[in-house]
C-alpha cells in the first residue's frame, strides 16, 4: 500500500527539491578581470586601473571656479573619493564643486560596476574594489607630491576605503560618511540565510527596493534627479547585494585592523566619521560595532569635544539621513570637512563632535 500525503505536504518537498537543485548549479556572478596588465594611471577623462580597466572619471578642480590656488597652481589639499552603491561619480558634484572653491581638489571615479564603466550591475569583488582605491590614491599621490591626500568614501565607498587601507596607507587622512558596515554578524539570521538562499538560486534576479519605504535623504528634488538618472541603477541583481554584505563584512572586521594600520604610520593618519542619526540605509547597530572596536582614547579625545588629534572624530548630525552631503543640512556637513581638512584637531565647525558618541546613542 502506498502511503497517501496530503498535497500541501508534496508541494513543500517539491519545493526543496527544486531549491536544493537550483543550489547546486547557481554561484553569484562576479565580473570578469581587464585584459592585461597595466600601470594604474589617470588618462583624459578615466582612471586606468592595475588590470587595464578604463573607469569614467570625474574631477573639480579650484581654477575651473576661480578659487584661489596654493603656490605653483597646486591646490591647497586633493580628495579620493569613492561613491555609494548603485551610484557613480556624479555623486560628489556638490561636494566636489563646494571643495573646489576652497582651494581643494576632488578626484572621482565609477567603481567597477557601477556608472558608466564596463559590465554595470555585475559585482566585481572585494578585492578587485580594493585595488583600485589604493591604486587610485597611489597615482594621485604621484600627481600631487606634497599636497596632503585624502581618501573619502560614502556609504559602501567607506567601507572599500576601510578594507583598502587596512595595508600601506597612500593618504594624510580618511572621511567616512555614512559607512557601510552592516556586516552579517549584525544582522539577525533569517536575513543571512535568505539572502544566501536567493544569492545561490537566482542570483541574477533583480530587486527594485519599492515598498521598503526607506527615505535616504531629506531632499526631495535630488532623489527624483537620481531616479532619473540613467546612470543610476534601480534595478539590483542578488548577486550584487551577496557581494556588498561580503563587502560590510570585510569593512567591519577592519576596524581593529585599520586603527592598528593608522597607528602605526610614523606621523599618523586621522580619520573623520560621519553619520546622521536619521540614517534609515545604515542602521546604528553596525555602526555603533565599529566604532566599539576603535580605541575609545582615540575618539574625539580632545577637550573642544569635536578635536581628532591626530585620532578619530566623529560628527553625529540630529537631522541628518544617509546622504549626508547632498541632505538638505548637507552645507554643514561640507563646512566640516573643509574644517577638518584645514586643521584635524580643531573642533568641527557644526558643533557635530561635541558629545559625538553619546547623542548617537539617543542621549540628548
């Protein structure tokens, strides 16, 4: 006699057996590497990286607004700066343009991926995102020898830059705005496995975000001019978002590394971190995680409340979403870097050190 089960019952092992196939045979997808071999250079409008890549690359630079310039035409300072995930370049036109009128360069490139470079919408790997930010700061260092550098990165740009100045840093410092370390170890478990189940059997499928209802900024006109933007994209493949977890993972494990690395450096490094408590992209916990694995003594140790000497400064801003710097208080958030920039152990302009640490855990 054959034992009857009810259908729902086969549904399900159908269902498991389908999954369980499809397991064995889907692999998240990562871009394929550049032709060949190459020195990492800036070329007329892209950056060439270390595997023959040619990113889109995007610069401001003080004479193209009339600012005034340090001896010999240099610029009073240059800026890295990687730009968020499922952005580009363009990301910086108002961080670029404001900077440019001080005196500061900034330099920009489309991560791989991303923008207007090769094989958009494919996740190219940590690694590979690594190499060409610490290549790219290399060849700027090269360009502008004696101009303190900095590396900035926003949002998953930050965690790239925390991952790649793990090693031998290229800079005089680091700005983090709004980091992504939303690591696996700070999410809950269901969110772990499912995105490993959906990233191993349909990795290829594509994620719009409607109806998450996450507002990303205050400023209303700029999202509806990125949700125009051919550039951007809208539509996010798994793989990728398997890929950026991999990438958060990397960036909170760094934390120890990267002070250890900023210590070590013979006339040290400091870091500026930026985060708005309104940030519905990046949670608190996960960043609340990194900055318990920083040296508490490093931490905005200063007496002024907002002073990095030589350390880190944090900068918590009440109304701030997670594009900080395109936010409608995003003039405050310029200023201070400009501030930081100009003098590291002075408190931020704002007033957005001051009981930094304590205001970003609610205690107003």
């Amino acid at each position: 006699m054959v034992a009857r089960y009810p259908a729902s019952l086969w549904t399900l092992l159908v269902t498991l057996v389908v999954v369980l196939l499809l397991a064995a045979c889907a692999t998240p997808r990562l871009q394929l590497p550049g032709g060949e071999a190459s020195v990492p250079a800036l070329g007329k409008g892209y950056f060439l990286t270390r595997d023959g890549r040619e990113l889109p690359l995007r610069i401001w630079q003080p004479q193209d607004v009339g600012a005034e310039m340090e001896t010999r035409g240099r610029p009073k300072a240059v800026i890295a700066a990687l730009h968020g995930f499922n952005d580009y370049s363009n990301a910086f036109e108002t961080t670029g343009t404001f900077l440019a009128r001080k005196g500061i360069a900034t330099f920009a490139f489309d991560q791989r991926g991303f923008g207007a470079g090769p094989q958009a919408g494919l996740w190219a790997g940590v690694a590979a995102m690594a190499n060409d930010a610490h290549d790219f700061a290399a060849v700027l260092r090269e360009r502008y020898p004696g101009v303190p550098l900095f590396l900035l990165g926003e949002s998953m740009g930050a965690a790239v830059v925390m991952t790649a100045m793990t090693g031998d840093a290229q800079v005089d410092g680091i700005i983090l705005l709004a980091p992504a370390v939303w690591a696996r170890e700070t999410m809950n478990p269901f969110q772990v496995g499912l995105l490993w189940l959906a990233a191993h059997t349909l990795p290829g499928v594509t994620l719009t975000g409607r109806g998450l209802r996450i507002r990303a900024s205050d400023n209303t006109a700029m999202l509806r001019a990125l949700s125009a933007d051919p550039l951007v994209i809208k539509e996010t493949r798994i793989d990728a978002m398997y890929g950026l977890t991999n990438l958060m993972d990397a960036a909170l494990a760094s934390a120890s590394e990267l002070r250890a690395a900023l210590a070590a450096e013979a006339v040290g490094m400091p870091m500026l971190i930026l985060y708005g408590r309104r940030d519905e992209v990046i949670p608190l916990k996960p960043v609340t995680a990194m900055l318990d694995r920083l040296p508490s003594g490093s931490l905005n140790g200063g007496a002024g409340g907002g002073e990095g000497n030589g350390g880190i400064t944090l900068g918590v801003y009440d109304r701030g979403f997670h594009m900080l710097t395109r936010d409608l208080q995003g003039w405050r958030v310029l200023q201070d870097m400009e501030g930081w920039i100009a003098d590291r152990d002075a408190p931020l302009p704002s007033g957005a050190g001051a009981r930094a640490r304590e205001r970003l855990n609610g205690d107003d």
